[in-house]
C-alpha cells in the first residue's frame, strides 16, 4: 500500500449534467501518499454562464468569485497530468469521474484512465451500522472537521481524512475477512481488489478481543453479563429511602421532581402487592428512573428478572446507555441488565457461511455480504436490527437469521460464537430484560425466557393494543408470494434447481421436482390472476385514493359479481399451495430418512426449502380464512397501490375486541403489571384504557401524575380566530389557510415548526401552496422529500430554521428536545378516516351494544391521539413553545372541550392571522404576549 498514489477529488458544478451544457465552477484535490498528505490543489473556474441561485445558496460560490477566474480548458492538463496514474477517490466516485472526463473531452484533451474508490461505498462496508453517508454525516460521526462543505476544497479535504480513516480500518482487518472482501470486490463499483490483496500481505495486528471463525471474524465475548451477589432484604424501605436522598448528589443536574418520587413509591407498592397498575406518567417527571429503581430492587430481592417491555428500540437503547448506568451509581449493586428480541433479528453464522460462499454477481446481495463481513468484527449482539443495508437484498435477512433450523441443529460449525444463544445466556442471569411489545405477547418464542418473571412493566403503553392488533392478526400480500416463489426458482435455476442435484447425488427420488416445478409455473399465474382480481375489484369500489393507497373492508355477504371471482382464484390458488405441501411432505419424508447423512451444504438448503413451504402453508391458510372462513370477532381489509402494479395487494385481519384477547392471554398469566405512558386518560379518567387492554376485572391502581412543567408559562395554544370551516367539502379554502398560517409561524427567528396532519392528501395540497411561497425554511414533507421519518427527523434537528410537515409516526413517535422544536401546528384534529377499517368494525360493534360509536370509539382515540402530538413540544422544564390548532372544532364543537382539557393549565388564545403575527414579532423580541 505505502507504494500508491491517491488523488482524492471533488468538485462543484452548476448542475448534474454536463450534456446539458453544466460546467465545473470549482475543482480540488489532495493528493496522498505513503499515507500521508503531500499536496493540495484548488482553483475556482469560470464556467462561462451564471450560476443558478440554488447552487450559489448550497456551496457558497458567487458569481463574482468565478466571474475572473481561469475557464477549465485552461488548466485541463494539468488536472489531467496531477491525477492520471493514481487512484482517483472521490465521495460518489462516478459523477465527479465522469463530470471530470466530459470537461476533459469537450477540451480536446484525453480522458482520465485510472482505477477509481468510492468512499461511500467504502464507508457503507465498513461502517455498516450508521444511518447515512453524506460526507457532512459521516465527518461528524468520524469526527473529522468540516469547515464549509459543499466548497470543493474543503470537500476534498474531508474526503481525504475519511479516505485515509477507511486504510487504516482496513490495514487493521483480520486476513480471512481481507480475503473474503477480495473475492467480492469484482462486483463492487471500487477498484480495491489489489489494494486488499496488498494489504493482506501485510502484518498488521487487528484486536485481541476478534477470533477468526470460517471465514470471518467475530469479538470473543465469553462472560457477557452475570448477576451481582448483594441481596435485598424483604423490608427494603430504609435502602429505598437512601436511594431517592442520593438522587441529587449522584446525577448530574438531578432536580427534585415530586411526580417522580410519587410514581417510584407507587410502583414498589404494586410490586409488593403483587397488583396491576395504570400510571399516566405526563412528560418531564423522568418516569424510566421511577421503574427502573423498584424493577432492580425487587429482581434482587426475588431472585427473578423484572420484564419491561418498551413499543421503540431507541428507548431501549436509551435505557441500556444513559439509565442503567444512573442504577449502577445509585444501588448498593449493579443490575444487571439486557435487550433480549425475537430469534429473527439474530445472525446464524452458519447460515452466513453458506450464503456468504455462493454466487451471485447483484450489486446489493455482494455490498450487503461485505457489509456484514465487517459488521461481525464489531457487534456484541448479532441483531441484525443494527445494520443500515442495501433495500435490494432484504430477503438475505431471512436467510441468514437464527429462525427456523430443522436441519442444521446438528451441523452448526460455530455454535460456541451463537448471537441467539449469548443473548439466552444474558437474560437468564439478568435483573432487568428489556424487550419489546411484539415479542411480549408472542405465545412461544420467548416463554422460555419470560416464564420466570412474576413482575413486567410495559412503557409507551398507549401502543400495547396496537402492536397487539398486529401480533394476533394476520397478512397476506402477493409481494410476500412472489418473494417466495421467487426464492424457489424453477428447473433452470435456483434453489428448486439445486435441491433437484443433491437429491440426484445422495441417491433419493427426483421425480417430485419436476412435478414441483410444474405447480410452480402455475402457482406463478394463479397468483397474478388472483391479487389482479382483487386490485381490480378494489379499484372499481373505493375510487378515491389518500396518497395512492386504497383500503376496501370484506364484508363476506358481498353480492358482487366480482367477489365471486375472487373467490372462484381463490379456490384455484389454495388448491395449488396445498398441492405444494402435500408433495413437499414426501420430499420431506425422504429427507428425514437421512438427515444425518446430508452434507452441510445440503441441510441448509433443505432448510431454506423448508422454511418456503411452511410460509407456503401459513399463506394458504390465512388466505383461505379470509376468503371464506372469515372469525366473526376480527375485521378484513384489503390495501391496494391504486397506481402501482396490477397485482399490488395486502390483505389483513385484526381482532375487534383486544381488551379480551390480552385480558386471557396476556394479563391472566401475570401477577404483576404496571402499564405507563403519557397518555392513558380521557377527562382525567382510566375507562377507554381500561377497556383497551381488558383490564376491568383486574382492578388495577389507576394513578394520573400531572406535568412538572409550568405550562401557563411554557406553551402558548392558539386557535386562529378566521380560519374556515374544516367540514366544508371544499379543502381548497383550507389548505391554503392553513399555508398562510404556517408562513406567519415561520417568522419566528430560528423557527423549527412540525405540522401534523391526518391525511398524507392534506399534507401534499399543504407542501405543494407552500413550496410556491418562497419559504426561507427547510422544507420537509414525509412521503415527498425523500428518505424515511428517522431520517427526516435528523435533517429537520440538524437545520438552523426548517418546517417538517408529517403524518402517523410523527404524532407520538419523536422527540425534539429543547431549541430542536419551537412550534406544533396541527392541521386538523386527528379523527381517523370514518372508513378505516378497525374504525368502521369497532364503530359497527359499539352500535350493537347500543353505544354512541363516536363517543365510544372515534373522539377517544383521537383525544389520545392529541395528547400525543401536543406532548411533543415540551419535553423539559427549560423547553418553550407554541401549539397551534387550525382546527376551530377544538372550540365551536361541544367534544372540543375534552381535547383542551387535556392540556391542564395551558391557556388558549383565539388569535387573527394580524395578532399572530404580533406575538410571533414579541417571541423575536423576547417579549411574548401574556
């Protein structure tokens, strides 16, 4: 490696496409060698035309700064003679390469010839686990200073950092995973391949804690966690009133909060009562600590861990990094402490092995191997749930996990480093597991784990029922068909393919296979014809779309000719997947005869195969349910993409009535559960929550600990005074308020504005009347800027001045702490759609038992709803903010008063657009209005 010459590159342009007449307006490099810089280059270049505002807002570059500078047919050559013969680097390799060559070929000069690296690329594979790989985002991960990016010099500058930070990780891999990257690195879009083999010549040490395994690495970890010695005493009420005196002196900027210390006192007494509990914990009174401490004592005292069960992995994440360590300092002992999840979000290494080994030239499968390859020198837990991969090999997930081992059980080579069985390992010695909602309520796959508890606390309660929904419902799509058929193959290739030659080679029946494909190939058509039938069907019912998705309810007393149809596919599509199955049980029968026998390239296979026919069975079952078995207790609905493909189907059913199915299943089998959130009541009152999650017969304490936060002073409500009417039919009016609204809000100095919507319909007409207003924000819309609401959500906290339009997640799943979030509008007040399937079913229940369905089921859910989306605001007693409603209903309606209600203490202001605009010139002149 010391021999090479690097030139890292980068330059600013006036668009993205040379061809149509775009030029370069600045050009850097920085030349490396012998690792270590040894030149630098930069020249602004006058590209012969103006430079479009945006670029000159982006990079910085004026027109005055190129107006003089040299045309680049001026200093072609010597760009050509500084980088031909090296490697040419660059972020995004292939635009600044081939930017750089058309230049070069429109001044009659020659193009570069040279072997290229991509640094994103690089940093994909060795850095697997990070969310994005901007250079902006990868510099400060790295920290590696970035002065003024988007400026040629100073991109290439950071490059170079990054670039040299990428060697010296690579000069410190093991050799077995060097090699591996180099038989990978032909598909890959980087020339590495002689520079790895180079480097695996050379004799750096990598760490002591890796051990090579096969053909990668993996970190030793032999005694990851084990239970303190130090015991509890059954009266523990002396230690528990020292551990809340020590709160003060042991963390850092600790204040005094009196909810808090009510909410710890009260969940050790349901502990000790061996009850259940509701605790409506508002935001700001620190509710993690206030379980934490009663869950450690009480694991030490009983012998036996404390459950707590969390709906999103970052409060997981943020209990293990920030919490735990707080019990560690406030107990006489360490608790010990794990996340335990499902078998599916751990890597078999084995599997690994054998995928990592097969052929394939797909772009995404060869950068998500590599990516892996050096995930494993890093992970402890082996969830894959850590890795950022490539959206083109998803199903290499489910096929590397630790689900579904029939026949590899006893074939497994590196059992001794499993990632499922140290996560088991941790949890049966742990105080505290932590998991999630979705496993908690798995029937089986944890038990073994779970059993032992008597004690569980789930946190972000307000979404047990949905994850409950899910977990006892059931979906079929033909994506997940497809994706299974597809895995299978056919006679000419794939898996069916291969199984056929090693039935052939160890001596059993082939015949079966030929007789497979052949239900295959029809499998194939009977599948189109079915889910086209039913997108039709759905398309001709429900013509009106909310952001391309379509929803239509099964009502299975359905009269219509089409339904018949349906039916009539159905039936052909059953036969055939049970035709599947009952073939596939000989194949089976014949591979049990000589399981032992089977070679380990084999017994992976017929465990993939066995894996696709027991998806295969579940799939005809649960289709045949919902075409003619429907339960009478669940609802049906179907979700088409109006403008996608024919056969663009999702099919699902849910159970109405919940509350019973956790009350049986879930509640009976437990003798204590504290339930917390922000959000449980309803005009200061349990009863909806109580009948969500069938806790009535239990009689749990029901606690409602108000918000620490001086909200008369923190957070301003407005209702604008001259909005329209939302229940007119013409939204036009609305949104175009509403965007006028939004641009007043957007005066305030440094304003960070997230707009809350129902309907991603609403959201569109709203970013679409905004875009054309010249917005001196950041604009962000969910679903039409790009990148998912994580990612959003990091660009929106990272902009000075920005406005995040959202839905769904963005009402109860975020948070913006402090200067991130000055203000909330909600567009409307978040009454689900009357036609949403759950909805409509449990409304249709509620008129059955004589109920009024709105007030039985819509107005509390959206009250919850409300609750959720106001409480993103404020999240600490420092925190300032204004809330502003363009819904008047919140205050002409007669239910209005039970969603002010629910902001105790907060006063509301009816406001003109002119008084608006008056208190947003006093918030910039910090002096608001009172």
């Amino acid at each position: 490696m010391t021999d090479q010459r690097f030139v890292v590159v980068d330059i600013e342009t006036t668009g993205n496409s040379p061809k149509k007449g775009d030029k370069i307006i600045q050009i850097a490099a920085v030349v490396i060698e012998n690792g270590q810089i040894v030149e630098r280059y930069s020249k602004y270049v006058n590209p012969g035309k103006a430079i479009p505002g945006f670029i000159e807002q982006l990079t910085g570059i004026q027109q005055h700064m190129v107006d003089d500078a040299v045309f680049f047919e001026d200093i072609a050559q010597e760009v050509y003679d500084l980088i031909q013969g090296a490697y040419f680097v660059a972020h995004n390799v292939h635009f600044d390469l081939n930017f750089l060559n058309d230049e070069l070929k429109a001044c009659g000069k020659n193009e570069l010839d040279v072997l290229a690296i991509d640094t994103v690329e690089i940093s994909r594979i060795l850095y697997p686990e990070l969310e994005g790989y901007k250079l902006t985002e990868l510099s400060e991960e790295l920290m590696l200073p970035h002065d003024h990016p988007h400026r040629a010099d100073s991109d290439a500058e950071v490059t170079a950092m990054l670039f040299l930070t990428l060697l010296h990780q690579l000069k410190h891999t093991p050799k077995n995973v060097l090699k591996q990257l180099r038989r990978l690195s032909s598909y890959l879009l980087s020339d590495i391949g002689l520079l790895i083999k180079q480097l695996e010549t050379s004799h750096a040490s990598w760490e002591d804690s890796l051990v090579e395994v096969g053909s990668f690495a993996v970190k030793n970890v032999t005694n990851p966690i084990s239970r303190a010695t130090h015991s509890v005493s059954e009266d523990d009420e002396q230690l528990f009133e020292e551990i809340k005196k020590k709160l003060p002196q042991t963390v850092e900027g600790y204040e005094v909060r009196e909810g808090q210390l009510t909410m710890m006192n009260k969940v050790r007494d349901v502990f000790h009562e061996r009850a259940y509990a509701l605790i409506e914990a508002a935001p700001g009174i620190g509710k993690t600590l206030a379980y934490l401490i009663p869950a450690a004592l009480e694991a030490r005292k009983s012998g036996k861990p404390v459950i707590i069960s969390t709906y999103s992995i970052l409060l997981q994440q943020q209990m293990l990094q920030r919490d735990v360590p707080m019990l560690n300092q406030l107990l006489p002992f360490e608790p010990a402490a794990c996340v335990f999840k499902g078998r599916a979000h751990y890597i078999c290494l084995d599997k690994f092995e054998h995928v990592l080994h097969e052929e394939d030239d797909n772009y995404d499968v060869v950068l998500t191997k590599a990516q892996i390859l050096m995930w494993l020198l890093v992970t402890e837990t082996g969830d894959l749930s850590e890795l950022n991969l490539p959206s083109g090999a998803a199903n290499i997930k489910d096929r590397i996990s630790c689900v579904h081992m029939p026949f590899t059980s006893k074939k497994r080579r590196f059992k001794e480093y499993c990632f499922y069985e140290r996560a088991k390992k941790r949890a049966r010695t742990a105080d505290i597991i932590l998991t999630n909602h979705r496993l908690l309520l798995s029937q089986t796959e944890a038990s073994s784990i779970f059993q032992h508890a008597d004690v569980y606390v789930i946190d972000e309660a307000h979404q047990f029922e949905k994850t409950a929904n899910e977990t006892l419902g059931d979906s079929a799509s033909y994506i997940q068909l497809h994706a299974k058929l597809t895995q299978l193959g056919s006679l000419q290739g794939g898996l069916l393919k291969k199984l056929k030659k090693r039935f052939h080679h160890a001596g059993l029946q082939t015949d079966t296979f030929i007789e497979m494909d052949e239900y295959l190939n029809q499998l194939q058509m009977e599948s189109d014809a079915f889910f086209s039938t039913v997108h039709s069907f759905v398309k001709r019912t429900k013509p009106k779309a909310d952001i391309n998705r379509l929803i239509h309810r099964v009502r299975h007393h359905s009269k219509h000719a089409q339904w018949k149809r349906i039916k009539e596919t159905a039936s052909k599509l059953c036969s055939l997947l049970i035709a599947c199955e009952k073939l596939y049980e000989q194949q089976k029968n014949e591979l049990l005869q000589k399981s032992d026998q089977l070679t380990e390239h084999f017994a992976f296979e017929a465990e993939e195969y066995d894996q696709v026919m027991s998806f295969m069975h579940t799939f005809c079952s649960t289709l045949y349910r919902f075409i003619f078995e429907p339960k009478n207790d669940e609802t049906v609905w179907i979700e088409i993409d109006a403008k996608g493909a024919k056969n663009a189907v999702f099919m699902h059913a849910q159970p109405l009535d919940t509350g019973e199915l956790l009350a049986d299943r879930f509640f009976m089998n437990k003798k204590s559960v504290v339930l917390t959130s922000g959000t449980l009541t309803i005009n200061h009152r349990f009863d909806y929550c109580l009948e969500r999650f069938g806790l009535q017969d239990f009689y749990p304490h029901l606690v409602q600990i108000d918000s620490p936060f001086e909200l008369e002073k923190q957070l301003k409500v407005i209702v604008p005074a001259d909005m329209p009417p939302i229940t007119n039919r013409d939204e036009r009016d609305y949104v175009k308020q509403a965007a006028q609204y939004i641009k007043v809000m957007e005066k305030q100095q440094h304003a960070k504005i997230l707009v809350l919507f129902n309907s991603h319909e609403m959201l569109k007409a709203v970013y679409e009347e905004l875009k054309t207003e010249g917005m001196q924000s950041a604009l962000f819309a969910q679903g039409l800027t790009g990148g998912s609401p994580v990612k959003l959500t990091k660009m929106f906290k990272l902009a000075k001045q920005a406005i995040l339009l959202g839905t769904g997640s963005f009402w109860e799943g975020v948070d913006f702490p402090g200067s991130e979030l000055t203000t909330v509008i909600m567009a409307r007040l978040p009454f689900r759609p009357p036609d949403s399937p759950l909805i409509e079913a449990k409304c249709d229940a509620a008129k059955k038992q004589g109920k009024n369905p709105f007030k039985a089921v819509a107005l509390p859910e959206a009250v919850l709803t409300f609750k959720q989306g106001a409480g993103r605001l404020l999240r600490s007693e420092k925190d300032i903010g204004t809330l502003l409603i363009l819904d008047r209903r919140v205050k002409t309606a007669s239910y209005g008063k039970l969603f002010l209600e629910s902001l105790p203490h907060a006063p509301v202001h009816e406001m003109s657009k002119e008084s608006l605009e008056a208190y947003i010139e006093n918030l910039n002149n910090e002096k608001p209005l009172s």
